[in-house]
C-alpha cells in the first residue's frame, strides 16, 4: 500500500493509495442471475459514498441502480420484486463478511429539570 510519504512531501493519493490496495486484495466482483441474466456488483470497497448513502437510507433501488446502471432497467423489467431486492443486498452484505450493522445503542435517558419546588 502506498504510504503517505512515498511522494516525498507527506501527501497522501487517496485515489491512488486505495486503486493500489483493491489491486493487492484481488476483491472480486459480486454476481449473481436473475431469470437467466447474469448480473454483476462492483466490489463494496469500490461504491461511492453516494451508494453507501443510499442504502443507509433504505434507497435499494437507486442504490442498486447505481451500481449497475443500464442493467438496472432490465432487472426491473425482469419483474424483480421488493424482497428479491432486500435479499440481494443483504447476499452483498455477507459476502463481503458484512452482514448487517451493529444495532444503535439505546438513546441516553433524558435528564429531568424539577418545575415546581417542593
């Protein structure tokens, strides 16, 4: 991996140090078939933070739509359904030895203010 001095002024090329690293760590694309077609997801060290965004936020579909542009529609037309989609992304997510995120902790208690003397 390219460190953040190997240019010699201590800067470190994000995109350039990251290209390097997926090439070290040979990740493989992510496929899977849907009524015959063959599909392929770019490896999750590879989606934008856009991507990321949108599947934090429940966006499946636009993330999905993302990930594999034109083939999108043709999935879609295929007749994928809303659980086949769910589905997929948690497929994504295990692969990729992610299989959900952690639970939120438990929201902090509220303080009380008194508001009336006793």
């Amino acid at each position: 991996m390219t460190g953040a001095s190997a240019n010699g002024d201590g800067l470190l090329d994000l995109e350039a140090a990251s290209a390097a690293a997926a090439t070290e760590a040979e990740r493989a694309p992510f496929t899977f078939a849907y009524k015959g077609t063959r599909y392929e997801v770019p490896p999750m060290a590879g989606w934008s933070l856009k991507t990321i965004r949108a599947v934090a936020l429940g966006d499946l579909e636009g993330a999905l739509g993302e990930l594999i542009g034109a083939d999108y529609d043709r999935l879609c037309d295929a007749g994928l359904k809303l659980g086949e989609l769910t589905f997929l992304f948690t497929s994504m997510g295990a692969t990729a030895a992610m299989p959900s995120l952690p639970n939120s902790g438990r929201p902090a208690r509220r303080g009380s203010t008194r508001t009336s003397k006793r």
